[in-house]
C-alpha cells in the first residue's frame, strides 16, 4: 500500500489544477480516483482522504451541488473533526441551501477552533439576522446543539504540521483560484447577492438583476436565482423569470420561491398547465401556503 500514496498526492495535486482552471468536474474526478486508493490504507490515511474530501467539496460548491458539498465535509469531518476547511465550506453549502440555523452553528464552531476566521464572524452575522426574520426573537431557541471544540483540535489547527497534506492545497502559489480559494469566491458573489438584495429593497430592479447575474459568475447559489426571478418578474421578462426558477429547481428541487415564481412566470406566458403543475408541486410540501393556494385560485379562473 506505501506506493498508493505518491498516486493519490500526484492526483490530487492534478485535481487542484483542474479546480484553478475551473474545471470542477474533472477536478472532482481526480479527487475521487485519489480517494478511491486511499480507501484500502485506513486510518493512517484519514487526514490525506479527509482533505480530498473538502476538495472535493469545493469543486461540488462552485458547481451549485450545496447536498453533495453538505455530505463530502461531513465525510471530512468524521476522519478529521473539526477542520476549519470542511466546517467553512459546508456552512456555506447550508447557507445556499437555506438551511440557516446549521449554518450558523458550523459558522460559530469554526470561530471555536479559531476566532480569526473573518468568513465565520461574517457568517455569523448574517445567519443571524436570517434566523431573526425566520423564526423571530426566540430563533436561538431552535438552533441544533453547537458542540464544544477540545482544546487539542484548536491547538492542532493553530499550528500546521509538516504532515498536513497541504492544507488541502498545493504548497505552489498560482495565479488562478485553487479549493482553499474557492471561499474567498463564494463570500464575493455573497457580498455581491446581499448588494443586489438591498437594490430591491429601493426597487432598482434592473440594477439589482446585474448584482446577480455578478454573483452567479462566481457561485451558483439557488438563493440567487429566486432573487433574481423576483426581478425579471417585476420587469416583465417573463421567460428569464422562468428560467431562473428552473436553474434554483435544479439545485434544490423542493424550493418553494422558485416553485412560486415560475408558476407566476408561466402563468403571464399563459402555459396555464405548467403554472398549476408547479403550484401543487408547491402545496405537497406547503399545503397551507396562502399566496400559492391564491394563485391556484386565479389559474382555475383562467
């Protein structure tokens, strides 16, 4: 089993280019062939697998795939708890997946592990303030357990060991983003969606529509992609609506905004059919949603 090693390290090491080039799938498929040899060494190998792991998440993240990037840092975590990469990047898959009161607890473990983190403390913040206007003043009172970070695993990614497999990254600097950067370009298309959410609030629509379109350059968050709807409905341009919505579907197929806004979408392009389908796909999993039970009332009409 010693050669399996150098394999798998020149693969990941191939993955990482990949990922720079942007080319999450093939990145992906190289972490998973690296993994796949490291599968028969066991523990001795649980950090390397649990730093392709992350990797892999990232590719998964950048691709919008927020449940593949979710299980692949749990993976992570289970072989290696409490890494700073795999708690950071799962966070924002929650986030994507607006599943809020988990992302703000891994966001609150990284700053356990270490309280410099400032992606974690702006996380923090604005989980925060989601899970305000969700569930009200008593929101921490739902929060799931935030556990406790021993003392040993703050002390151990305080200090990088000369074992560490890269920090899931090649030591080389390069000119294009690699996974460990892969953050630093989900938090600029945050930054750049919650720019475009306050054009909304002033009802600059258009603009609003370029602070998305930015945002969805650098992470295809579905979040983005109902805002953006929102947007192209209220400009009128119903067919990019649309497509927006079934963009957010592909990413979370359940997502009731994006149920709701194609369905208003479709019904304004008059495919009254697809709009109802789309409104009791709805109602399964919101049967007492008001507005849909409402619109489903003006397509009967129609």
């Amino acid at each position: 089993m010693a050669a399996a090693s150098p394999s798998a390290s020149a693969l990941r090491r191939a993955g990482n280019e990949e990922f720079r080039r942007g080319q999450y799938g093939p990145a992906a498929a190289l972490y998973t062939r690296a993994l796949e040899l490291l599968e028969a060494a066991g523990e001795a190998a649980a950090e390397e697998r649990s730093a392709l792991l992350a990797n892999r998440a990232a590719c998964h993240l950048k691709d919008g795939a927020c449940g593949l990037c979710v299980a692949d840092c749990s993976g992570a975590l289970a072989l290696v708890p409490f890494g700073l990469k795999p708690l950071l990047r799962r966070a924002a898959a929650y986030e994507a997946l607006e599943r809020y009161g988990l992302a703000y607890v891994d966001y609150k473990t990284v700053l356990q592990v270490d309280c410099s983190v400032q992606a974690a403390h702006d996380g923090v913040n604005r989980m925060t303030k989601a899970l305000l206007e969700k569930d009200g003043v008593n929101w921490r009172q739902k929060l799931p357990p935030i556990p406790t970070v021993p003392l040993s695993a703050q002390m151990r990614w305080s200090v990088p060991s000369a074992g560490d497999p890269g920090a899931n990254a090649p030591p080389a600097p390069a000119p294009r983003a690699g996974p460990d950067q892969a953050a630093a370009g989900v938090e600029r298309a945050r930054t750049l969606k919650e720019e475009g959410n306050e054009l909304v609030k002033k009802g600059n629509h258009k603009k609003a529509v370029e602070k998305y379109s930015e945002s969805l350059k650098l992470n295809q968050e579905c979040a983005t992609y109902t805002n953006r709807a929102l947007c192209y409905l209220a400009l009128k341009r119903y067919k990019e609506a649309a497509q927006d919505c079934t963009e957010a579907l592909r990413l979370d197929p359940t997502n009731v905004k994006a149920l709701y806004r194609r369905a208003q979408a479709l019904k304004e392009l008059k495919d009254y059919k697809s709009s109802i389908a789309d409104i009791k796909s709805l109602l399964k999993t919101e049967p007492k949603n008001t507005a849909a039970l409402r619109l489903l009332q003006e397509l009967s009409r129609a």
